[in-house]
C-alpha cells in the first residue's frame, strides 16, 4: 500500500522539525523531502505552524496509547507499573525514535496551539497519576513530579540518542540497567 500524500508531508516534517527545529524547517525543505508540491502541503494544512501542531498532537497520542496499552490500572504495584512504562517507552522508541525526539524538542514550542498543549498535559497527566499512586503508597520519592518525572525523561532520551550517535549499544542487558537505575532514581529506598 503506498503512503498517501499528508503521510509523506508529516513524516518529512517530523524528520525535519526533529533534526534543525521549527525555526530551521521551511516549507521548501518539507515538500522538497516528500516530494511533492507546495500547494499539496498546503491543500492538507493551512500553514507550517498547523502541521507542526498536527504532527506534535498525533504523537503525543501515539506516545499515550502506547503506554496505556495494557497498563496495570488497577494495581497499587508501583514497580511493576514502572516496568511496563520502561517497556512500552522502549517498544516505542525502538519503532519512532525520530517522533519521540520530535516531542522531547518541541515539548516547549512558541507555536504550539491549546490542542497541542492540551494533547501533552493529557501524556503529562499520564504520569503524574503514576507518580501520586507510588507517593501515596509511599514509593516514590516525596519531589516534585516534574521533578522525577525529568529524571526519567532526560535519562531516557539521552540514552537513546546516544544509542542513535553509535556512542552506546543498545542491548537488552542495557536497558534493563537503565530501567533500573531509573526506578532506583525515583524510588524510596
């Protein structure tokens, strides 16, 4: 089945926006990497800041309906939910790295709109209620959430640009150190 065009616009826009940002991505560039015209770009999005919204909106979805997938909801097993989300987070990564990149570097964009920002305190949300659960049981760490949830996004993300670079080898011995070193990192000990 071939990509229809608005799947080759995103995925060039994903790749562009993730590799020289929103400032350094024209259009020009965008359509010029999915081949097609500009007036196919703009037959699908109004403007470049409505396909940076869109592409940001679905996945941040994809990131969330990854992580829900099969999530213990229902058990008070901080450890165990800790695993599924280091395991749905690699899952993740391992088939949309340059979406997850994309993310992490637009997390803060002048030019996201309510939908988007919308879109990512819902993934916020995600973890927050994770992070309370475990404080509540006494788990986790009594910080901050966005406090321990930094310590796991930026040991995460730098892990797999590292992966990416060639500067480590991503192995399942690897990831699980990782993983649980992460959870030691937010965790009572």
């Amino acid at each position: 089945m071939s990509e229809t065009k608005r799947e080759l616009i995103l995925e060039a826009a994903m790749v562009l926006f993730e590799q020289r940002g929103f400032d350094g991505t024209t259009v020009p560039m965008i359509v010029d990497k999915a081949g097609v015209g500009a007036g196919t770009l703009y037959r699908y999005f109004e403007n470049k800041e409505a396909l940076v919204n869109t592409l940001f909106q679905e996945c941040v979805n994809d990131v969330l309906e990854t992580l829900n997938q099969s999530y213990p909801h229902d058990s008070n097993d901080s450890r165990k939910q800790f695993a599924h989300i280091a395991k749905q987070l690699v899952s993740y990564a391992n088939k949309n790295l340059t979406a997850l990149l994309f993310v992490d570097s637009h997390v803060n964009g002048y030019y996201l709109d309510e939908a988007s920002q919308a879109a990512y305190m819902r993934l916020r949300t995600f973890f927050y209620e994770f992070i309370d659960q475990g404080k509540k049981n006494e788990i986790i760490r009594p910080l901050p959430a966005d406090a321990l949830i930094a310590i796991i996004d930026g040991a995460f993300i730098s892990l797999y640009k590292s992966c990416r670079a060639g500067e480590i080898e991503e192995t399942p011995e690897l990831l699980a150190g990782v993983e649980e070193a992460c959870w030691d990192a937010i965790r009572i000990h």
